[in-house]
C-alpha cells in the first residue's frame, strides 16, 4: 500500500500530535462497550493506531489490544506511552495478524487515509466471523464562527490530503462482507489554552507538518494573530475548542 504523501508530516508531528488533538468524550467508551463488544476476553485491533491516542479508551473498555502503525516516529511514541500494547508496523492493505484473528477492529482518526475497497477486504479476513469494524473521528464544529475562520487557515494548505470531513471515505461503502449496525454524533470539546488547543492542533495537521520549514513558520505565525485578534481566544485562560465525535459500526457477514 502508497502512504499518502502527506502523511509525511507525521514523521515531523508526533509529539505535537499528542499534544495538539482532543481526546474522546464518554460516550466513545459506551459505544466500545455496547455496540463494538469489546471487552474481557475480546481481541481488538487499532488500526492506523498513530501515537496511541485512543489506546487509553479501548484499555479501559477491556479486551486485549494490538495495533498496527506504518510510521516509525507514530510507533515509537505508541511504544514508549504504551508500552504493554502489542505495536506492529503494517498498513491497512497488510495487517500483519492471520486470518479471523480479532473480534474488532477500531479506526479511530484514520479510516479516511485507507478508505479502498483493498483495505476493507484485509479487515474482513482479520475479523472472525460477525465481529465488528469501528470508525470514529473528532471533527471540529465549523458551525461556531471562529472555528471555521481557524479551519480558513488550514485548508488553503491541504491540496489532495485525504480527510474525514470531505466525506469521501464514504465511497467504499456499502462494502462486501459488511453492513451498517450503528451511527451516532456527540457534541465533544478539547480543552486548554489556545497555545495548547489551537496553535499545536494546527500544527499536528499532517499537511501543515509537512511543509516546507519556512511555510511552516508562516502558518504558526498566521495563527498566533488569528488568537490574538479573535475575543473568545485572546483572553490567555483556558477555552473549550468545539468538536463533534461521530461513531459508525459495521458488523461482518
């Protein structure tokens, strides 16, 4: 499988990806509960686990974890953070694990980098029969204004970068082998100071990460005015920065 070329930002990014991205709200873990099964006794595999972001909320779901990350810089910080988790490199197209091997896979902040067809067939042999495949991301609320004036900034960087909110992660489905059991949106919000919540979310976007040092700098020193002349943001206290967690299982036939 091509790692998209933009995921280069994450051989940069790692540490500012773990301090740039919110967690996940309360409802996350019911729904690994109530609609993915996981569990004592259940085998689930994260994948395009990253730095081990969501780790924490599938841990205190039970069940034993594996994950599968392709870049290096991801891993290591996954292994240092997590270092009881069972870290394989491997892609989407190649999981690294034999046939019918894990009652669940989980995609979480990622689905959208290896949306094909290839993809989802490789999850298929992985899963035993009628286990489930879970998708959940954060995205940010770009119904409140000074978010979307934020998201402004950003996108003109973004070129061909797969994301979740294009939606184009959509066309793969429906999918052989797999069919639709839930869908769910909770309101969540990350919170901390703009330095923290905004400025190093910015910069732990891959695309942003990946640019050239000079245009890099430029972007940081775009956002800084941006918190500078927008109220909810200058104050210096803490903020809550808006997102909406969306949450979708498939079951396989």
């Amino acid at each position: 499988m091509r790692i998209h070329e933009q995921s280069k930002g994450y051989h940069r990014g790692a540490r500012d990806y773990v301090a740039g991205r919110p967690g996940y709200p309360p409802e996350a873990l019911a729904w690994l509960r109530e609609v993915l099964h996981i569990g004592p006794g259940r085998r689930v595999l994260e994948l395009g686990a990253g730095t081990g972001k969501f780790i924490p909320v599938l841990r205190e779901a039970g069940g034993d974890i594996a994950a599968v990350e392709p870049i290096a810089e991801m891993r290591e910080q996954l292994i240092r953070t997590h270092p009881d988790v069972e870290a394989l490199a491997g892609t989407a197209e190649a999981i690294p694990l034999p046939d019918a091997s894990v009652d669940v896979v989980v995609c979480a902040q990622a689905f959208h980098w290896f949306a094909t067809h290839a993809a989802l067939a490789e999850m298929h042999r992985v899963l035993r029969p009628g286990g489930m495949l879970g998708l959940i991301w954060n995205g940010r609320d770009e119904a409140v204004p000074w978010v979307a004036a934020l998201s402004e900034i950003t996108n003109r960087h973004e070129g061909d970068t797969p994301r979740y909110r294009t939606g184009a992660w959509r066309s793969v489905f429906p999918a052989p082998g797999f069919e639709l059991v839930d869908e769910r949106h909770v309101r969540n919000a990350h919170i901390g100071t703009a330095e923290q919540v905004v400025l190093k979310r910015t910069l732990s976007v891959s695309f942003i990460a990946g640019l050239p040092a000079e245009q890099r700098d430029q972007v940081e020193r775009d956002v800084r005015a941006f918190i500078a002349r927008t109220p909810e943001l200058a104050g210096g206290g803490e903020i809550a920065f808006p997102y909406e967690t969306s949450m979708y299982a498939y079951r396989r036939r």
